[in-house]
C-alpha cells in the first residue's frame, strides 16, 4: 500500500482549540456553582439557630427563653434521645421536640414509651410525618392553613387566655374523643391536646383533660420564634404552653446522637441533606439546555486534508473484499448495473435523472446494438435479477464491460 504523508498535517487537536470546545461548559459550570454559593449563603443566614433557644436570630428562640427565665423556669438543650426520655420521665419537667420529624422510626416508639407516663408533658412543634407514633390518633391534613393568626376557638385555658395567635400552620385530624382542639382554620384544628394516659392508682379518671400533662401538638412554630413572639396573643400561648414545670427540656434532634445509629439502620439516601434532590433535577436540566445550545451551534461539515492518500483502485478492492467477505453478491451486482447504467445514458443522449429507467435507457440502447451486439438481452443485463454464485458475477461483470465497448465504438 502506498501512503502519500501531508507535510505540516496534523489531526491533533491544538490547545486553543480545546479551549474554544470547553469554554461553553466551563462557564456553565461556574454559573452553576456561584448560584449554589450564593443560594446556600442567603439559606444558611436565614436558618441559623431555627428554634434553638440559645439563638437571637429572628428564626431562634432565645426570647422566649428569656422570659421563661423570669418566670423561674430553667430551660436547657438537649441533644440525644436518652436525655430526651430521661427528661419525659420527670414530673418537673417539660419536654419541647422542636423538630419531630427528624427522628426515625425507633427512636419516635423509645420517645413514645417515655412520653407515655401519666405525668408526663409533652409539646410537638409542627410534627408532618411522626404524629403517628408520637401522638396517636393524630394525622396531618395534606393542605395547610392559608391565614396564620387565628382565633382560639376552645376550653383549652391556656389558648383561652392567650388569645388569638400564630398557630396557623400544619392543620390535623383528631380521631381521639376526649382531645382538646384548638385555633381551628375550616374546621380542622392547628393546637391539639391529648391527654395523659390515665393512672391506674388514681381513684377516678379524670373527666377534662389537665393541660399541665398530656401532649400537646402545635402545628406551627411561629408562636415559639423571636420575630413573631411579641405579635398577637404567642408569648402568652408559648409561655403557659411551656412553663407549667420548673424545669423545660428543649430537644434539637443532632445527627450526632448515637442513638441514630444503634437503634435505626439507616441507608445512603437518608444522609443526603434535604434539598439535594431538588439540587440534583436542576443540574440535569441545565445539561439538558447546554447539550441544546450546543447543538444549535453546530455548523456544516469541514473537510480535513487525510494525513494519506489512498489510490483509487485500492479502495475500490478494498470495498470488493468486504462484499465478498459478507457474500453480498446482490448488493454488488446492484453497484456494477448501477454504474454501468450512469456511463452508458450520456453516451445515449439520456438525462442522468432518467438513466435508472428501463423506459428511457433500453429503447435508444436497442437501437444502437440490435445489428452488433452478441450480448444477452440488455434488460436482463442492466436490470435483472442478482447472480447466483461468484462465477456469474464475474461473468455479469464482463459483459457490462463489453457493453459499454460496444456503445461507444458503434
């Protein structure tokens, strides 16, 4: 095989070309990663400290802290479920689970055990998916309340005093008979208080529920943060809620809590931090748009000088071998009709568009070789059926050849 090398031809891609190829997704990429940071900054100082009673952020709760202080009760954080269920168990104590749905499936049935006692309190900020286990009976409505001050609407004393509040929120479905219900928004209750589970040394049930015990279901925080703490009737709601006892346990639920680990196996996805879902569907569309916009600026084919030079007849064995090789007698019978029907029409007077037409090539081609040819019938010769073995295609091969010696010496 002879090779023809192209001096000064190279198919490497130059640096600036590379650059000119990623430009597009580079820039798209740091778009991408500057409005993440930018995002995660606006998000992370408006949620710091989120119902954390040693936080002054507007989102934080150390003002109600505060006043419970003045009031004589002692508020302290608590981190892990031990201490959370050591703190249901004292009747001094008030539990406050400021995040429930942080907890898994066996912690909320240990916290349940705990919250159990007959002189057990219990506040639930804003519980969605653990009031099953937390506070049975109790199920969140799919929509929630479209204003956020409301009216007590109950004989609950605390919501009584307190007034209207902002407990517009989670809305519930109580299936408990003997709940308290309050601040409803169309007829489905955002305060619900369950009572304690009955003594069995006490002589008599009781016949209210005591909101001194029991749990009590709130289904908005926004009577417990700085920001709204000092707007209608919350401080009043928020401090008979919480300082009944001496003492106020405040639980933030901490992925540090061993706890998690031993009493729940938890998988992969549940570690993802919440919003990468959403963060992951925005990445792939904007792959999408850029695998678009690129696409539109794709322009017409460049031919590039081929490094070799390839003779002609080369190619043409080349091609015969591989139909040989796939016995593709059919298709190369086709190709040598085809070729032969393009020579012989200008030598006909026959447009080119019509030399693939048994009814405009054959009649003038009849005329020209009906006195001299020796040839079969040239129908058959230019559009008959495939040959059946190699020898007749050889043999198709050289009377197309005679034919067209034919045409032009006549």
């Amino acid at each position: 095989m002879t090779e023809t090398t192209t001096a000064g031809t190279s198919t490497a891609p130059t640096p600036r070309h590379l650059w000119h190829r990623a430009r597009g997704p580079l820039v798209a990429l740091l778009l991408l990663l500057l409005t993440a940071i930018i995002i995660a900054a606006l998000r992370s100082g408006t949620v710091h400290g989120r119902l954390d009673p040693r936080s002054a952020d507007p989102l934080g709760s150390l003002a109600i802290s505060e006043l419970l202080a003045d009031r004589g009760v002692d508020t302290r954080v608590v981190t892990t479920l031990d201490a959370a269920a050591t703190a249901a168990a004292d009747p001094d104590t008030t539990l406050l689970v400021a995040a429930p749905d942080l907890l898994g499936p066996d912690q909320q049935d240990a916290l349940r055990t705990a919250i159990a006692h007959p002189d057990a309190r219990t506040v639930l900020v804003a519980p969605d998916f653990s009031t099953e286990a937390l506070a049975p009976g109790v199920t969140p409505d799919d929509a929630t309340s479209p204003g956020r001050t409301l009216p007590p609407d109950c004989t609950l004393p605390a919501a009584e005093r307190a007034g209207d509040a902002d407990t517009g929120g989670l809305r519930y479905h109580v299936a408990v008979p003997d709940a308290l219900t309050c601040y409803p928004s169309d007829r489905l209750p955002t305060l619900v208080h369950l009572p304690a589970p009955a003594d069995p040394s006490a002589p008599e049930p009781r016949d209210t529920p005591t909101p001194t015990t029991g749990t009590t279901v709130l289904g908005s925080p926004h009577v417990l943060v700085n920001e709204r703490l000092d707007a209608q009737g919350n401080a009043s709601l928020a401090l008979q809620l919480l300082g009944s006892r001496p003492h106020l346990a405040w639980y933030l639920p901490s992925l540090s809590d061993e706890t998690a680990t031993v009493q729940e196996e938890r998988g992969l996805t549940d570690h993802v931090p919440a919003g990468w879902g959403w963060a992951t569907l925005q990445l792939g569309i904007a792959a999408v748009v850029l695998a678009l916009w690129r696409a539109r600026r794709l322009g017409p084919l460049v031919p590039e000088h081929l490094p070799v030079a390839v003779r002609a007849s080369e190619t043409t064995e080349g091609r015969a071998r591989l139909y040989h090789k796939a016995r593709a007698r059919d298709r190369a019978a086709d190709a040598l009709r085809a070729t032969a029907r393009s020579r012989l029409a200008p030598l006909l007077g026959v447009p080119p568009a019509r030399a693939h037409s048994p009814e405009h090539l054959l009649p003038p081609l009849t005329a020209r070789t009906a006195a001299t040819t020796r040839l079969p019938d040239p129908h058959t010769l230019l559009f008959g059926p495939p040959p059946r073995d190699d020898t007749a295609l050889l043999a198709l091969a050289d009377r197309l050849d005679a034919l067209e010696r034919e045409v032009r010496v006549s």
